[in-house]
C-alpha cells in the first residue's frame, strides 16, 4: 500500500469576484518552540464558519488564510505541551470578531498563564493588535 498526497499553503476561506491576492488579506498562526518537548501553537480554526482543514494542525506557521476584507468572525485552536505536565497535550479554542482590511497580514498569537491561555490577533505590519486579549482555561486533548 502507498499514500501519498499533498497540500496547499493558502486558502482564500471568504469566496469574491475579484482573486487579485492584493485586494484581500491574509491571517496566519503562530507557533512558540520552547524545547524538543514544550511548545505553544495558535491556528486559524474557521472562518465566518468555514473551517479550515486540520491538517494544518501540526504548521500553523505555514498555513495561511486568505480572506477578503471586512467584519469577520474567525475561530482560533490553541494547543500547548509542557515536558513534565500530566496527561499531555492542552487546547482551547475561542472566536474573534476582526475588522479586516485590504492587503494587511495578521497572526493568531498568545501565550500560556497559570491554568489558562491569553490569545489575541495582532496585525504584523502595523505591530497594533486588532482584538482584544481573552482569557481562555484550557482542556486536556486525549
């Protein structure tokens, strides 16, 4: 038996009649290496409910979103391991209301406090956040 296959690099989630790549944006994930066995990942779940193929799951950086601009509302995966933590891997997931804009890149970011996750999207050209920070407790993923 022999698999193989292959995979895209971006995906435009909000369909429109005009495909120039300059007229939409893009929103990426982000990921934090910290050893061979502790890292930090943040995806692009869904888009206006439109999900995004898991895949993905393990190249969050990647992956990138292509969206046209506007008001959306975009789902954001979490995930950490700790070498030493119980159980294993942890996640959250939230959604984000984005006011996008033409040309502009964003990256789902945040970082693991205490018993929860922080999670924001920052647009990368300006260094401004674009949502606020929410506060998320997170799950064991069995």
């Amino acid at each position: 038996l022999i698999c193989s296959g292959c995979t895209a690099t971006q995906r435009l989630i909000t369909q429109s009649n005009n495909t120039n790549n300059k007229s939409v944006a893009t929103i990426k994930g982000s990921e934090k290496v910290i050893s061979k066995y502790s890292w930090e990942k943040y995806i692009v779940l869904a888009a206006d409910g439109k999900k995004t193929s898991l895949i993905f799951r393990d190249f969050p950086n990647n992956y990138k979103i292509l969206i046209n601009p506007g008001l959306h509302n975009v789902m954001v995966y979490a995930l950490f391991y700790r070498e030493g933590l119980p159980l294993g891997t942890y996640s959250a997931t939230t959604i984000f209301q984005v006011q996008v804009q033409q040309d502009s890149i964003y990256e789902v970011q945040g970082e693991v406090d205490g018993d929860e996750f922080i999670l924001w999207i920052k647009d990368l050209k300006t260094g401004k956040l674009v949502t606020e920070k929410k506060h998320k407790y997170f799950n064991y993923v069995p």
